[in-house]
C-alpha cells in the first residue's frame, strides 16, 4: 500500500494530515476514518453498543414476562 502524503513543508519534508478519533484519541490518517473522525475499530465498538442500547438484558425480559 502507497503512502498518501498531503503535502511538503519548505525543506520538502513531507507530511500528511492527521485528526484524532474522536472515540479513543488516536491518530486517524485514512480519508475516510479522518471524515468520519472514527477509525475503523472505535467505528465497530460504536456500532456494537448502539445495538446493545436497544436491546432488552435478560433482566428486562425476565421481569416483562417474556
């Protein structure tokens, strides 16, 4: 995999925009994980709790009857 690079300062040292996730901190460099501003693992993680959220524990079934 090729290294995408933004840019070059004066000396012509490269460099390459990176944003951190909004979710862990860390450095986000991928297009796609910096517009999301989530990279690939938090995105899992958020989407698995969503789902969680909306789901009833065993708890809740237990004591509704079902």
């Amino acid at each position: 995999m090729a290294e995408q690079l933004d840019g070059q300062l004066e000396d012509g040292t490269p460099t390459r925009t990176a944003v951190p996730c909004k979710r862990c901190g860390g450095w986000l460099v991928s297009e796609v994980s910096r517009a999301r501003r989530m990279g690939p693992a938090c995105a899992r993680h958020e989407r698995a709790e969503a789902r969680r959220v909306d789901e009833p524990t065993l708890f809740e079934l237990e004591a509704r009857g079902e």
